[in-house]
C-alpha cells in the first residue's frame, strides 16, 4: 500500500477511491474498520469510509485515529484526510479536530486544506468556496438539515474549529506551480501557520498542489487533491499505470434505486427519472413514524414494479417539508427513521434475488450498505464525477453505486444502469 485515506462519509469514501483509481491506483474502499486480513490483494491504495461526519467530535476523532494507525500498520505511506468539497461541518467540527488530530499522529508541522473539485463545479478563489457561480453561503448548501454552510470563507471556517494558525495560499502563487507551492509552504512555517487552505480553480491547479505535497506525511482536502498524488509515487518508480474500467461485470439479479438525499441535485434525478417513466414511491418520514408505512410494503411494491427501468423509492424532499418534518419528530429522530426503513428495504431486496443497487445520500449510503453487510469494494467505471459503480468483495456480492446527494448530470438515474455489464 502507497496511499492509506480516511473518508468522513460513504459517498465521499466512493469518490475519492474513484479519482484515485483513475489516475492509475490499483483502489480497494473498506466500509468501516481495517480488517486484520481483509482481501486488498495488489492494491495500491486504500480508502477507508467512515461514519463520521456529523457524530460527536471526540467520536469522529477517536474513530479517525484508528483508520490512521490501521492504515500506517498496513504500510501506507502517505495519509489523506478526505471531506466534502462543500466542506460539511460545523463551528465545532467535525474537519477540524479530526485534521488536528490527525497531524498531531504524524507530527505534522503544516498541512494543506483544499476541498475544490472542479469538476463538480466546487472551486476556492482567496480562501471563498464556491458551488458553481455562487458562494457556498449562497449556495443550497446554506439549507443542508445537518451541517448548512453559512460562510464561505475557509479561513474563517476552519480557525473557529482548530487551535493551531490557518493560512492561506492564493490563487496567483498556485498558478506558478509546485515549487512556487513547496516556498508558499515554507513562508506558512515560518509565520507558524499549522494548516493552509489553497485556492485551486481548475484541475491543473489541482495536480500542482500533490506534486507539492510529495512526501507530506498528511494532505487533507476533498477527492480533487488526490488526482496529483499518484504520480509522486510514480516518479519514485513505486507504481505502474492500471487502466480504469470502461464497464462493470455485475453479479445477476435484479436493480433498484434508493435515494435519501434532500439536495437539489438529487430532487432534480428524481424528477427526471419519474419524467422518464420510472416507476417511483415516496416515503413520507411521518407516515413511517405512525407506522403507516412498513418495510416490507415497500419492498413488495419495488418487487412487483414493472418499467423500463429499474424502480425508485425515495424519502427526499425540499427543504420546507424537511423542516416540517424535522419539527414534529426532530431533526436526528427524522433521519434515523428513513435510514433504518431503507436499510430494512435493502436487506428484504437482497433476499428477493436483487443484486445491483444505486443509492442516493451519504447517509442513506452508509445505512444501505451496513444492512447489505458489506465490508469492502473494488472500485470500477466512472459514472459521472464523482461516482462509480462499484462491486463488494466477499459476501454478498452485489453492484452498488454510491452517490453524493450533490453529485451527478440530471439524467443519472437513467444512465447510470448503461455502465453494468
């Protein structure tokens, strides 16, 4: 193992494993802890996808900690602390503690901080995150009903979660290149500044900033910052090119799609799916809560569905009804009510002969795949950024697609099913 990375979410685990396998890292994603003997075989890199986000602080860095020294224990040689490009946390937390943490593990002295994933359309221009044209402030990310972002200055975000000094490295000097980088980072020591955010606004700025951060012992950022990784290895002789996957071979069986994310984005896939003929349910959290609505009502439907496609059942919905829903049951309670009907649904799935499953959400995600009892994928074809299709290791073996609730073309439901051989 080259590459040993720590995800704060499911979704977030499966991006970040796919832009690296696109750069030519043989990539294995572990749900969960690092197995003693998990099967990673020849695998270059490992990503290892956590729950931890938006639990307790102390959790997400005790639970960040023992990925870390799993990880180091397996050989790593570079760690990468992977969040969201929208940079999903609080003024407590959780990026912070968890990027302290982990550079107080390493005895790290400066570390960059860059979530920009411009192909998704995040970018950083003087320290201010943008989703799009708009400031992340501006952007529906100000809604999120766990972590809504209502600053888009890095600096500011991160310096109410850390102890140490946050800098910043801007635009015009990431623009002159790695070595122009390694002095940037030189000038950030000597001014005692523990983490830097780095502005990058196109995938070259992206590929500069890992050239500059071989031999760092941590890199923090979203997936983007991984695709200039790879090739440090590379240049030390330590790693081939693997080819990235046109198509998946799938294991037979039936498909379903399960979507939980209330973003923008995937509202809109949903709308289109359902324009398109997809034969779709919706689950209402309060009816699931007065037990109106059971599991194994919704898999029967999903089971007697019929359509060009494969199914969709889905719980998202705009924020004002999230809001509503939030305030008769309570914002965690809500959530949990949805993920663990999901969950029931998916294992009800798997026992009725389904094998392929493209979910929606990183919660939903984590809940589906814990129910499914997966513990480890190998990564495969690019769906849109950000998303792969992927296939477990060991028992069940299954095709999931995991993605973002932010990720992804309007027609991603539609599409996506084109990539399964």
């Amino acid at each position: 193992m080259l590459l040993g990375a720590i995800a704060d979410d499911l979704t977030g685990a499966t991006d970040l494993a796919l832009m690296i396998a696109r750069q030519g890292m043989t990539t294995v994603q572990v749900i969960g802890a690092l197995p003693e003997a998990s099967s990673l075989g020849d695998a270059d890199a490992v990503v290892i996808a956590l729950k931890s986000r938006t639990i307790a602080s102390a959790d997400a860095v005790r639970l960040s900690l023992a990925a870390a020294l799993a990880l180091r224990a397996a050989g790593a040689q570079q760690l990468l602390f992977k969040y969201c490009s929208t940079f999903d946390s609080t003024d407590e937390g959780n990026i912070g503690p968890v990027a302290e943490a982990l550079a107080d593990l390493v005895d790290s002295d400066l570390t960059i901080v860059c979530p920009a994933f411009p192909a998704a359309g995040r970018s950083i221009y003087k320290g201010y995150l943008f989703v799009g044209d708009v400031l992340l402030s501006e952007s529906p990310m100000k809604d999120h009903p766990l972590t809504p972002m209502r600053d888009s200055s890095l600096v500011r975000v991160l310096q109410r979660q850390v102890r140490g000094k946050v800098g910043l490295i801007p635009l015009e000097i990431v623009e002159q290149g790695a070595d122009a980088l390694r002095a940037a980072f030189a000038r950030a020591r000597t001014a005692s500044e523990r983490f830097v955010v780095v502005d990058a606004v196109r995938d070259a700025h992206l590929r500069a900033i890992g050239a500059a951060c071989a031999g760092a012992a941590l890199v923090t950022g979203g997936s983007g910052v991984a695709m200039g990784l790879p090739d440090n290895f590379r240049q030390q002789g330590l790693l081939a090119t693997t080819a990235p996957l046109a198509t998946l071979a799938a294991p037979e069986g039936r498909s379903v799609t399960l979507a939980g994310s209330c973003s923008t984005a995937t509202r809109g896939q949903i709308q289109t799916a359902i324009d398109a003929g997809v034969p779709a349910l919706r689950l209402d959290a309060l009816a699931i809560a007065a037990g109106e609505t059971t599991a194994r009502a919704v898999a029967d439907w999903v089971i007697a569905a019929q359509g060009p496609l494969p199914p969709l059942v889905y719980s998202s919905a705009d924020p004002a009804v999230v809001r509503q829903v939030q305030e008769r049951l309570g914002a965690a309670r809500a959530g949990e009510i949805v993920e663990g009907l999901v969950a029931d649904v998916a294992r009800r799935l798997l026992a009725s002969g389904f094998r392929r499953f493209l979910i929606a959400g990183g919660e939903t995600s984590g809940a589906v795949v814990g129910a499914l009892g997966v513990s480890a994928l190998r990564i495969g074809p690019e769906i849109d950024p950000g998303v792969p299709w992927t296939r477990s290791i060991g028992d069940p073996d299954v095709a999931l697609a995991l993605k973002s609730g932010n990720f992804g073309a309007p027609d991603f439901f539609l599409k996506a099913w084109s990539k399964l051989s």
